[in-house]
C-alpha cells in the first residue's frame, strides 16, 4: 500500500479507497467523475485553476453547474498577466463565487529575489522549480 493510500484509509471508507486507488474512472466522462469527487469530498474538495487555460474554466464550469457551492482556488505568485486578473473577477461576475487567493510567503520570495533575481526562472530549472515551490 502506497502512502497516499495510508493517508486516505485513516480518513475514508474502504468504497472511496478503492474508488480512488482503482481504474474505475478511467473510462468515465469528466462530468461523472466531478460528481462522485463532490459527493464524497465536498466540502473540502477544491478546483486549483490557473485562469491561464481553457481546461482551468471548463472543470470549474462543469463543477459550478454540478454544485453552485464548489470551491475553486488559485495560487497568486504576484507575478500574473493583467488579463488573468481580470479573468478572476469574471469568474466571480459570473458564477457568484469566492475565489480563494493563495499567497507565497513574502519573506520566502523577498529571499529568493534578492539572492537569485526577479527573473531567476529563466536562468535554470532549479530556478524554476525553487520559484514553483515556494
């Protein structure tokens, strides 16, 4: 057993651990599968969009119709294009729904940019791979 598997058998049912872990979904349009993750996880299910691509707002459209509650969050890395931003505010617009905005630590970025630069990710992919964890 895998230890994600551990961390979902102290906390689900052995019906969702083997829906997880098996390969009953593989074949399931998306629509189906959404529905059994919200049924089984909500409240605590979430949809990461990037608002940067087209599958991000059609899983939320398809999570929205499903559930006009679902959650959807996104990661601000205080470096996004202006039309992301507006992207937001239309989602909200349109859905009536909370965007929750996560932040990186400042203090962590502050470090990283002044030992490193502003445009470190282009330089490697260490750099890159720092930047996205922190």
């Amino acid at each position: 057993m895998t230890v994600p598997a551990l961390k979902l058998a102290k906390s689900f049912n052995n019906d969702v651990i083997r829906a997880v872990t098996g390969r009953q979904f593989e074949s399931q349009p998306a629509e189906q599968i959404l529905s059994w993750a919200l049924d089984n996880f909500q409240p605590k299910l979430a949809l990461s969009a990037s608002f940067g691509g087209p599958e991000g707002m059609v899983l939320l459209d398809m999570m929205h119709k499903l559930d006009a509650s679902s959650r959807v969050f996104m990661l601000d890395t205080g470096r996004m294009h202006p039309a992301t931003y507006d992207l937001v505010d239309r989602v909200r617009d349109r859905y009536d729904k909370k965007v929750e905005v996560i932040f990186p630590n400042h203090k962590d970025v502050e470090a990283m940019v002044s030992e490193k630069g502003h445009n470190l990710f282009y330089d490697s992919e260490e750099n890159r791979k720092q930047c996205c964890r922190l």
